[in-house]
C-alpha cells in the first residue's frame, strides 16, 4: 500500500480504539443522578466570582436568587475589580428579585501568585465558611440557573456520597461560528475527560466543569481548597484532582439545568476562550504541543484528506480507509450535536473544527512565549517558571 493509504488506515485503527476503548466518550448520557427527596437541607453558601460582569449578571443572578431550595442558602458575590460597576448592579438586581440573601464582596486586588478567580473563590470561600455551610456551590457570573438547580445537585451529592458534583454548563449556540465551535468544545473536552471514567468507582480520569461545582465543605478543607491550587489557571480541572486526591468522590455530568448566557458572537471572541488556557493544559510542554499537533492531524484531518486524495489519485485504499474514518469521527459527533439540538449536517464539519482549534492551540503557545501567558478578565498571569514564590 501507498503512504496515503498507511496513514488513512492508521486513522481509522486510531477512531475505531477511540469509540469502543475512550470511556464511551460520545455519549451524552451522563446527567445528575436519581436521586430522593431528602429529609433534611443542609446549608449551602453559593460563592459567585465576577468581574467585569454587568452584561451578563441580568440574566444570570436573578436565577440564583430565585432558587427553590427547601433549606437554608446564601448567595456570596465576589466584585473581583470590576470597572462596570457590577457590585452595585448585583445589589440593585437583588432589591428587584427578592428571594436568597445576597452579600457584596470586594476582596482588592490578588496577593502575588493568585490567579484572579481563585483568588475572588478564597475571598468569597472565606466569608461563606463563617456561616458553617455543608456545601459550597461554586458557580460563575455568567451561569443561569433553573429554579430546582440547587436542589438537584444537594440532593444528588447527597444521595450518591459525593463531595463534589459538577455540571457543564450548556453553553450559547446561537451565532454562526457558535453552532459550529461551541459543541465541539465539549465533545474535545469529553473526549480527553470522558464523563463515565470520571464517575466510575474506580475513575481513571478526573476533572470538573468550573461554572457549576458543588463541593462539600469539609472535602474542601481536606484538599486545601482553594490554596493547594492557587496558581491553577484551568481550576475546575485542578480543584477537582485534590478533591480526589485527598479521598474525596467526584462526579461530572452534562447539564439540563444550567445554562451559560455569556454571548461568543465572534470567531475571535471564540478564539480568545479557547487560546487563553490551551497551552496550559498541554502543561507548556513544547514535546506535548508537538504530540498535539501530530495527533490531531492524524485524528481528525487525515480522514478528510486522504479521501479526497484517495479518490484523486486513484488510490482505493485510501479512500476506504479515509472515508470509513470520516464516518466513524461523523456519527461519534452526532449525540453532541443533538444535545445543543443543532443541525446534523455540521457533524461532517468537525475536521474543519478541528483544524480552527489545532490553530488556537499554536497561537496559545506562541502568545506564552511572547511572555503574555495566560489571561482572564484583563489581567494576564506571568509564566509558570517565572511567577513569584509563596512562603
């Protein structure tokens, strides 16, 4: 056989291993629990970190201040810095949704080390513990919640003895370069986290989805939460990884319940959300960038490619090969699509997606070694290497 037809079947053998040996990844079946209606609510503090978040605070804090939970809760606001005045935005929506408390919070700028949300998570944390919640749910500005939200996710940590459950928010699909990046963003994501690992008795993976994490108290003082994680600029992930390893559970599902309103109208708007992490999660290896790279030429450009040039150059195996790929990475995509009740026609699209975030992870690199490292809310975090020591 040619080159091209070694490399299409070396494809299809890769995305053949993926939807049989990677956790059932494609799967959208991964939801909160059953669970029964609990005799007594604990206490649960809910600790919003914002930050430049008037534009979205409308649509998402009158949701938390309206839950429906049988227990006692308090919604702590976290005004990390904002310039748009979204501390007294949050007090003036509050007047106007009357429902759980809410308390204001503006901590100062962070102490040298802290990433800038999880420096706002210890402020907030900090003032929650002094009314001696069971839980702490952690969620961001931009989130919206059902009214059951809360109750649902105490009552499945409880039921299955979880210290701490976390839901992907489902996020906006309403412009163009949304539909075609946005449930792409979650099947990549589940496919290097599948959500069944996650939540096995015995996980082989771990992770969280940082919008929407309810963590038991006591779990979190175990793990050192937030401090073990401080310099985390993909906390979910971290928070979730010292949880577990200090003995805790985790769960992680996708979500029918919370919704992300915060608009990505844009590629670049995309681009930005993608690029600001993206080479933190590779740990600024240039060996795993290389390996990144590599592998999702062979995954998800190849199929495409030696079809075409299978069927071109009158090579039957390559096409076979090519095609077969294509169509197994096609239908792998399908229930994510039909999650973000998107148009089937996009699932054959994903190479294209593919190639846009191969780009956007490049570009995260290139911007670290520009010295510009990663960023969130306008401010931007120096290089591992070269961030200021704790003592």
């Amino acid at each position: 056989m040619s080159a091209l037809a070694w490399i299409a079947l070396l494809s299809l053998v890769v995305w053949l291993w993926l939807l049989l040996g990677q956790g059932s990844f494609w799967r959208t079946d991964q939801r909160l629990p059953p669970r029964a209606e609990l005799k007594d609510w604990p206490d649960v503090a809910v600790v919003v970190p914002a930050r430049d978040e008037a534009e979205v605070l409308p649509l998402s804090l009158p949701s938390l201040l309206a839950q429906d939970y049988p227990g006692r809760a308090r919604v702590f606001l976290v005004d990390d810095g904002s310039s748009d005045g979204t501390g007294e935005l949050a007090r003036s929506l509050a007047e106007q949704h009357p429902g759980l408390p809410l308390t204001v919070v503006a901590p100062g700028e962070p102490e040298p080390g802290w990433t800038g949300k999880l420096w706002a998570l210890r402020q907030g944390m900090a003032l929650a513990r002094a009314d001696e919640p069971e839980y702490l749910l952690l969620t961001d500005a931009d989130i919206a919640h059902r009214p059951d939200s809360l109750r649902e996710l105490v009552a499945a940590a409880r039921g299955g003895g979880f210290d701490l459950v976390s839901q992907m928010a489902r996020l906006r699909v309403a412009s163009g370069w949304e539909r075609l990046i946005v449930p792409a963003f979650v099947y990549f994501f589940a496919q290097l986290y599948p959500f069944r690992w996650i939540n096995a008795r015995r996980p082989r993976a771990t992770a969280a989805a940082g919008g929407c994490v309810l963590l038991r108290t006591e779990a979190a003082e175990r793990a050192r939460i937030p401090q073990a994680v401080h310099q985390a600029v993909i906390d979910d992930v971290s928070v979730a990884r010292a949880v577990r390893g200090s003995g805790g559970r985790v769960w992680l599902g996708l979500a029918d319940r919370v919704d992300s309103v915060r608009p990505y109208p844009g590629l670049a708007d995309l681009w930005r959300m993608v690029s600001r992490s993206a080479y933190a999660q590779l740990r600024h290896s240039p060996p795993v960038l290389l390996g990144t790279v590599a592998g999702l030429a062979l995954v998800y450009l190849a199929p495409p490619l030696t079809f075409a040039a299978g069927l071109a150059g009158g090579s039957p195996a390559a096409a076979w090969a090519g095609g077969l790929a294509w169509l197994v990475m096609t239908g792998t995509y399908v229930p994510m699509l039909r999650y973000y009740r998107q148009p089937l026609v996009l699932a054959p699209t994903l190479p294209f997606t593919a190639l846009l975030y191969l780009l956007m992870t490049v570009d995260s690199a290139v911007q670290h070694y520009r010295g510009r490292g990663a960023a969130w809310k306008g401010r931007t975090y120096a290089r591992p290497e070269t961030a200021p020591e704790r003592r």
